[in-house]
C-alpha cells in the first residue's frame, strides 16, 4: 500500500469522518476499497488464503471453476493465511492449515498464553 500518496489524498480527518457513516459491513476493508478505488493491483490468492475453518476449501467450491482452482493452488504455497472472524487455531480445533499458525506463534511473545487457550479449548471440548 503506498501510504505515502493515501496521506496525500486523505487526511485522517477525512477517513474518520467516512468512518461514520453507518453503511460500511467491514469498516476498515471497505473503506480502504472506497478511498483505493481505481488505484489497486489486483494479487493472486495466494496473498489471502481466508482459513475459516476446516471445510473452507469446501465454501469456495460454490465459485465460478477458474477461481476455485485457483485458490487450491494457493494453499499449496500460501504466501499469507487469514484466519478470519476468530478462526485461528488456538481458539478452534478444527481450523485448517494450523500448522503455519502455531509455527509462526511459536516466534512471538503470546506463544504460551495462545498454548494456554488451545489446552482449554481442549479440554472443555472433552468435558462436552
């Protein structure tokens, strides 16, 4: 994103002030998409592989084929994985591809708290 030229054409004023508006479903996404409009590169999925749980290659079966070749092709080397609306590993047991999540977690400073949360998660699931 070339930050640069967006502070150029909006001030921070400008995007609060657009922020208030009502109509937005994703805040940030959306207003990012109204303000970038007409200046963006399309990148190829690898760049977002959406991990919303274990059946997510099964939600994009509903593409059109092109698409969803795509985005099976992008898992095999996915460059970024977004674990999207709380789906990441330590909170579900079920998430696809945790095996990047919990490489990556094993890196920073929330590494036992995030172990922390996955034992519990496991251990209320025993409990039913």
């Amino acid at each position: 994103m070339n930050l640069k030229a967006l502070r150029k054409d909006f001030s921070t004023q400008s995007l609060l002030d657009l922020a208030r508006h009502d109509y937005w479903v994703y805040y940030d996404q959306d207003i990012l998409n109204k303000v970038c409009l007409g200046c963006i590169k399309l990148l190829d999925v690898s760049w977002n592989c959406l991990i919303h749980s274990s059946f997510s290659i099964n939600l994009t079966r509903c593409a059109p084929r092109d698409v969803f070749l795509s985005y099976v092709e992008a898992r095999k080397q996915p460059k970024i994985i977004h674990y999207t609306s709380g789906s990441a590993p330590c909170r579900n047991l079920d998430r696809d591809l945790p095996e990047y999540f919990w490489k990556y977690a094993r890196q920073s400073v929330w590494y036992e708290e995030l172990v922390g949360r996955y034992v519990e998660l496991k251990e209320s699931v025993k409990k039913g």
